[in-house]
C-alpha cells in the first residue's frame, strides 16, 4: 500500500490536491470613441453592477486603460465576452473585451 518502497510494510498516503477547475477575467478596454453612458450600461446589464460600482469601473477603465470587470468560469466568461462585444458591434461602437486565465 501507498506508492512507496520504502514503507517496510507501513501504510502511507500519497495527497492527491484537488484540481479547481480554472477561473478567466473579464477584461474591458478603454478607446477613446465609446461613450461613457454606453460602458455604464454595459457593466450594469452584463455584469449586474449597480449604477455607482458600474460608473466606478468605467472610470477605472478610462482612466488606467482597462480593468477586470470580473471572474468566471471559461464557460460564463466566454458568454458575456460574446454579450459585451454583439452589443457593442450593433451600436457601432468600438469597444473590446476579452478573457484571460486567471
Ligand atoms: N474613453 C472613453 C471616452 O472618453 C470612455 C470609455 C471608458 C471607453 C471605458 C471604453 C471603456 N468617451
């Protein structure tokens, strides 16, 4: 027992870690077209913020280029990085947003 030579009989345990499945960030990207109002919306709709955290967040974005908006799994993040760039696209605006592994 225990995956080991050198036990002389005693039985040892090996710890398997749990394996997380990995989280992505959501990450929005300033430009200098889109409207502020439109980025607030698009936090507040997208990613449930009330007005005053979404208004935070853009000015973040603004102000340091961009921002994680938040974390998900690859499944969740895949959806609102589709969700935030459609919106944006019907409304000719050229906001990005993109995921990356935490
Ligand atoms: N920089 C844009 C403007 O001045 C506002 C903006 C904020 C755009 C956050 C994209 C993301 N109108």
């Amino acid at each position: 027992d225990g995956e080991s030579e050198g036990d002389a009989g005693l039985a040892t345990k090996t710890k398997t870690r749990t394996q997380r499945p990995p989280m992505y960030k959501v990450l929005l990207l300033n430009d200098d077209y889109t409207p502020m109002e439109f980025v607030v919306h698009i936090l507040e709709r997208f990613f449930g913020m009330t007005h005053a955290q979404a208004f935070e967040i853009m000015l973040t974005v603004h102000k340091k280029g961009l921002a994680v908006v938040g974390v998900y799994s690859f499944e969740v993040a895949e959806t609102k990085v589709g969700q935030v760039m459609d919106f944006a696209r019907r409304h000719q605006h050229p906001l990005q947003c993109t995921m990356e592994k935490e």
